[in-house]
C-alpha cells in the first residue's frame, strides 16, 4: 500500500498541484483585487485598516508574488513564511469570532481555524523547501 501511495502522490506535477491548491485563494484574491482595485481599497477600510491606495497595492503584490515564488520553486521558503505572516495577520484581523455570536460566529470560527490551517501548510512549505538545501551530513 505505501508503495502504491508513493508512486501516486511522489511525481512531481503532484507537489505542483498541491502548492498551486495552496495558493490559489491567493492567486484569486490577488487577480481579483488588480482587476477591481478601488473595490480592493474599499475592502481594507471594511476590517478597520487605513484604505491607502499604497497598502492595497501591496497586499496585491504579496498575494501574486509569494504564490509566484511558491509555485516557482525561486525562493520558495520566503514566498511561504510571507503568506504564513499574512494570512496569519488577516485571520486576526477579519475572523474576530469571539466578538460575535450564534451563526455568524459558528461561521467565522470555522474561517479562522482554516486560514490556521493554510498557515500551517505554508509552514511546512517553508519548512520542506529550507531543509532539502541542507546538506545532508547536517541535516536532523
């Protein structure tokens, strides 16, 4: 059975799909707000953030670039631990369920354990990618 599993899921158009799985709330989100930029600078002032034309930008550069790092494989640690720090920070900005109550709350629970989800993943992304450049004699 771990024979069959390794030949299905090792291949590396596999680790591919996985990563573009991972980040394609990321790539969405990222074309999306390019596409609709003032309703992207709306959105910052909706979950109490300064709506500066500036920050959208760079929240558009960093969703589109990390993912493009990620799915790339160029710097693909950095690409990961900077969405992990990202969603990280999102899901406590705009998934605050312990100030709401009854649906909504069940609701926005559920998004914020997993967007921890996805920082876990990004994580382990990053983890993956820095320990296969260690030299093995090194390596723990």
């Amino acid at each position: 059975m771990e024979g069959l599993a390794a030949r299905v899921l090792t291949p590396p158009i596999v680790r591919w799909v996985a990563l573009l799985g991972l980040c394609a709330a990321y790539l969405q989100g990222g074309i999306n707000k390019a596409l609709d930029f003032s309703g992207a600078v709306a959105e910052l002032g909706h979950f109490g953030m300064p709506a500066y034309p500036a920050l959208a930008a760079a929240v558009i550069a960093l969703e589109l670039g990390a993912s493009l790092m990620i799915l790339s494989g160029r710097l693909r640690w950095m690409g990961a631990l900077a969405l992990a720090g990202f969603t990280l920070f999102a899901t406590f900005v705009a998934n605050r369920y312990w100030e709401m109550a009854g649906q909504e709350r069940f609701m926005t629970a559920n998004a914020f354990y997993e967007h921890l989800g996805l920082v876990g993943g990004f994580v382990l992304v990053a983890w993956h990618d820095l320990k296969s450049h260690i030299p093995s004699s090194s390596a723990s």
